[in-house]
C-alpha cells in the first residue's frame, strides 16, 4: 500500500517538452487512470513513473521512498504492456517466475507465488504452454499474472485490453477491477477509451499535450467539466459546444435561435455546452424553451437514436433521441431541454457556470 | 498434352541445372577414388572403389592434424564472433550513444578493403606480436571478416525484438547481461546459427592469411595443406590425392549443415519478413 506522489515532473526530448511539469498525488490502493487523446504524453507519464523512461526535471515517489533515481526493478511496481511483452521462449511458468528467480527468490516459495497467481487468473492449465500456444486473453493474463507475483506497491497498467476484441475486452476491463477490490497496491491505467476510463477509475486524470485539463472521479468530470477539452472529451457522443451570447439569462444560438438559461453572471460571449442526452425533440409549442432545427440524419442504437441537427447556419447539433415519432430527413423540428442541464464555458474554454 | 510438355521442360531445365552444379563436385569425389594413369581417362563412374588416395593423404603428410587446426580456429573463430557480435549489436541497436551510426559503419568498411591489402600491415602486427606461425594469429586475423557481418545481421535483428520486452525484463529485474544472455539470445538463435555458420565457412575456406601466417606443416590449416600436397616429383601434380582431401574437408561443412538445416532456414525467413 504507498501513494505515488509526482512533483513537477518534467520531461522533454530534445527540445520538444513532452510533459511540462505536472503534480499528482495517487493515494493508496487508488486506481487512477490517465486518459486522453494520442500524443497526450499519458504514456509517457506511466513510463516516467515505471523508470522506463528517465524525468528532465522533478521528483517521483512512491510511498516513502524517492525513487526518482532507482531503476524500475527497484521502484517496486509492476508493469502491463498493450503487447503483453512475454517471453517467447519461455513456458507460461517460467514468464510468471521470471522476475521472481532474478531476485533470487527461493524455489519452493516462487513455485508457490506462480501457482496461486495462476489459480487467480485461471490459466493453471496453461502453465507448461508457450506464449505463441496462447490466445490473446490468455496471453494478457499471463501478463497480469507476471504483474501480481512480484507484489508490487503499485500496478502500472499500458492500455492493457487495446489489443483485445470487444467481447474479452470487457470481461478483463472487469477482472481488472476485481483485482482492484482484492489488491491493497494502488494502479495506474492509461486508456485511450473513455469507457474503460470511466468504468475503472477511481479518479480520472485528463490529460492534453503533457498538461492536466482536469482530475477528479468520473461523474464529477463528466457533470462538472472544468474546460472545453474535457466537456468535449468525455462522453459518447460528443458534448455539442456552440459558440453563444448571453445577455439576460438567455443564449443567442448560432443561426437566430434562442435559449434560456435562467440566472447566470455570464454576458457576452461564451460557449454553451449541452449533452445530446440533455436534449429532446419537443412535438409542438413551448417555443419559449426551444429552438428549432433541421433534421439531418438519425443513426439507430437500438434503445436510443442519434439524431443529427443542424441550426439554420449550418452549425451542427446530436440529441441523443429516446422515442419513436421522428420526422423525415429534411424535415425541422424544435429542441428543448430536458431540464436545467447545460454548462457555460468562458472566451478562454474555462468552465464558468452551469448546471449538472 | 500442353501440361505434359511444360512440365517435362521444366523437369529438364532443373535436371540441366543440377547437373551444371553438382557435377564439379561429383567428378571430384570419382577423381578421389582413382589413381594412377586412370586419373586422366575421363571416368563417369568410379572405376574401382580405391581408397589409396584416401590413405595417403592421411600417411604422406600430417593432415588429421591439420583438419584439427582447421576445426580449431574455425571453432574459436565462430565462438569469438558471436560472442563479440552479439555482446556489439545489442549495444549498436538498444543504447543511444553518441557516434553509433560513424562506428556502424566503420565496422562495414573494415570488410570492404580486399584480403591483400591488409596482408602486409597484419603481418607486421601479427609478429609483433608473436603470433606468426601460432593458430592465434590466424583466429585473431579471421575475425577482421566475420565480426562485420556478424555484427551487422544481429544488430539488424535486435533491432527487430519487440521494445516491450526488453522493458518487461528491466522491470523484472534483469541488469544488461541477463538482458542480452536469457531474453535476447534464445530469441536470435535462427540468426546467430546462420550467422555462426557462415563464420565457420570463411574460416575454415580461408587461403590466404593462412598461408602467409603459417610456416609448419603442423600449424597449418586445410586450405592450405591441400594446396602444398606435392608428389613424387615437382613434374607431378597428385591430382587424386588433391581431390581426397578436398573431399574429406567439405564433410564437415555438409554434417555441419546438415544439422543446422531447420534452424538455418529459419534464420532466412524471419530476416526475409522482418525487412
């Protein structure tokens, strides 16, 4: 059990500053999951607390120690690569053992370690087998078996299902958070996938071109974005952000429609984020709550429709629609909300007001 | 019809090819069971299974010695390089230093000077330091060959192992040479087989520093001692002694081969894919 403690760490190659100097606190037994957009430095952040990759400038700790300095073996974390990275001329065993015989560990007690962390992960059949005789979920397993039997105070976790198809990807995104609940190590997981990231963490770290957009556990992030990047990161589909101004509580919408909002210190311009579950097509009336739009296309999910919007100048717009009675394509329709959900970005993307 | 005759005459191409390349060597091995005047009758078939030649080589001078010097060096020599080869390319492909590309490729242009050129200057070393007529020498002079390529093809498929492994074992905690003897080694086998094998091949055919660098009969290697065998008199070349010897030193290279033979090709296809 030790907190991971990032003290403004820095990293650059060459003159390309990577990561430009973030603080983070992981507390123990938490799983943190750093998430973003490719190229975000997430990775390399992962890498930098591993040891795989040395800080141009400030402090990591792991529980008491400074182990800015020490290499990986001796940080005391395990680590799960997106490919798996197993040895392929060693048996299943002897991948898991591998570590364990390095540190001279004694026999009796790794054939002990390797046979209960196989039980765990169920692959005690597949002990003798060849990385290459594996399937892809089995193959992760042995991964995470590798992880496990090294006790480490802290699991680094390299988008570990990317590789994976949909169906095994969820069954291990749930193994995964049952080893959460049975570990006391804390974790750390990239994912470039936002469900992973939500489902799993317990605090997210949102990350954009090495800097902290924003941290805090899922449903705080996704009801109170701190900026534009998150409010448009995160959420399926995409948060509609429409440029606005705001005079007397009400939004002017691009394209003449207009929007009341109620009470709000913002005025002038400003950027209006509204979800596409926050959004309803309205049948008729209540025009005061509703502005109208073209309907474009609607994509069918089976227990909701996508539907694509555009305002009178062409701005486009997604509800995330729950009912039956659509007009055709071409058609306009009026759009409301379905309660006092929006959020008010100011001129710099800052979030300045808005309601969950 | 059509079919038949296609491949009738592609069955008489390969047939042509075959015999244009394996018909020197099978003339040398019937050359190497006839003696006497019979040697220049031209023979298809071995007039009489005579081992004489066979048994002369072996009585007339010392030349189970000198296959054994010839194992010797092309032993050593084979050990050597990819011990030195594979210890280099791991440092040529995973460390970041400065001035690896200069150093990669001057270790090409050590293979690119012709044997002759650097005959002289290596004589000179090789008294120096007093190795001249001693297998040292030559292990030490063969080396200026075989540590190129080797060097170069296993820096090549270092560069080819996955990055993440090489992490998994630093986060094991393997130090550099765990890291090059227990992960990187069993996964090059096909490569250092390949790459030993044509180490072994150059030493062992090597002619000319083994002639300059040897003055015994005792210390010399194969090449060489096939090229001194002399007859009774300095008017008769023992064509049939030639061809025995000559035929009993490429056995070794066929059972060596032989052996190697999966792992071998193995080795060229994992480069052919790989790039």
């Amino acid at each position: 059990m030790a907190a991971v403690r990032l003290e403004q760490v820095r990293k650059s190659f060459g003159p390309v500053d990577v990561i430009p100097g973030i603080d983070l606190h992981i507390q123990p037994r938490e799983l943190v999951v750093f998430v973003g957009p490719s190229g975000c430095g997430k990775s390399t952040l992962l890498r930098l607390i591993a040891g795989l990759e040395e800080v141009s400038d400030g402090r990591i700790h792991i529980g008491e120690r400074d182990v800015t300095d020490l290499p990986p073996a001796e940080r005391g974390v395990s680590m799960v690569f997106q490919s798996y990275a197993l040895y392929p001329h060693m048996d299943v065993y002897r991948n898991i053992a591998f570590g364990l015989k390095l540190a001279r560990t004694d026999r009796r007690t790794i054939d002990q370690k390797v046979r209960e962390a196989a039980r765990m992960l169920q692959i005690e059949e597949l002990l003798r087998r060849r990385p290459r005789e594996l399937s892809g979920g089995q193959r992760q397993r042995v991964a995470i078996a590798r992880a496990i039997v090294r006790d480490p105070q802290v699991f680094l976790f390299d988008e570990p299902l990317s590789n994976l198809d949909a169906a095994l990807r969820v069954q291990t995104r749930i193994e995964i958070a049952r080893m959460h609940q049975q570990f006391d190590a804390s974790m750390v997981y990239v994912t470039h996938d936002q469900v992973e990231a939500m489902t799993l963490a317990d605090r997210m770290v949102v990350l954009n071109r090495g800097r902290v957009e924003q941290v805090g556990p899922p449903t705080e992030l996704y009801r109170r974005p701190a900026n534009v990047f998150v409010a448009g990161f995160l959420g399926s589909p995409t948060m509609n952000l429409l440029p606005v101004e705001i005079a007397d509580g009400t939004a002017a919408l691009p394209g003449g429609g207009r929007l009341g909002l109620g009470e709000t210190p913002v005025r002038g311009p400003a950027t209006l984020g509204l979800r596409p579950e926050h959004l309803r097509l309205l049948a008729g009336g209540n025009a005061e709550a509703a502005f109208n739009a073209r309907l474009e296309l609607v994509e069918e999910l089976g227990e909701a429709r996508i539907v694509h919007l555009r305002l009178a100048d062409g701005t486009p717009l997604t509800v995330r629609h729950h009912h039956d009675d659509l007009p055709a394509p071409g058609g306009t329709v009026a759009v409301g909300l379905t309660g006092p959900h929006w959020h008010l970005f100011d001129t710099d993307g800052q979030r300045a007001t808005g309601s969950d | 019809m059509k079919r038949a005759v296609q491949r009738a005459a592609f069955g008489l191409l390969l047939a042509v090819l075959v015999v244009y390349l394996l018909f020197p060597f099978y003339y040398a091995v019937v050359t190497s069971f006839t003696s006497g005047s019979q040697i220049f009758e031209v023979h298809y078939w071995p007039p009489a299974l005579d081992f004489g030649n066979y048994l002369r080589v072996f009585g007339e001078q010392p030349f189970g010695r000198n296959i054994l010097n010839s194992l010797l060096v092309a032993t050593v020599v084979v050990g050597l390089s990819l011990l030195l080869g594979l210890t280099a390319a791991f440092a040529l492909a995973r460390i970041r230093f400065r001035g690896r590309g200069p150093l990669l490729l001057a270790i090409l242009a050590t293979s690119m000077f012709p044997q002759v050129a650097v005959l002289s200057g290596l004589f000179e070393l090789i008294r120096a330091l007093g190795l001249f007529n001693n297998p040292l020498g030559l292990m030490l002079s063969y080396l200026i060959f075989t540590l190129p390529f080797t060097v170069w093809v296993l820096t090549a498929f270092i560069r080819d192992l996955p990055v993440e492994i090489e992490e998994a074992a630093l986060l094991d905690g393997a130090g550099p040479l765990t890291l090059v003897f227990r992960v990187f080694l069993p996964m090059l086998w096909p490569a250092m087989v390949a790459t030993g094998l044509l180490a072994f091949i150059v030493a062992w055919n090597e002619f000319l520093f083994a002639l300059t660098f040897t003055l015994s009969n005792a210390q010399r290697t194969v090449p060489v001692a096939i090229a001194l065998i002399s007859g009774g008199s300095e008017h008769e070349l023992p064509w049939g002694n030639v061809m025995a010897a000559s035929v009993t030193v490429t056995v070794p290279l066929i059972v060596l081969v032989l052996v190697f033979q999966r792992r071998l090709v193995a080795g060229m296809t994992a480069g052919a894919v790989k790039g």
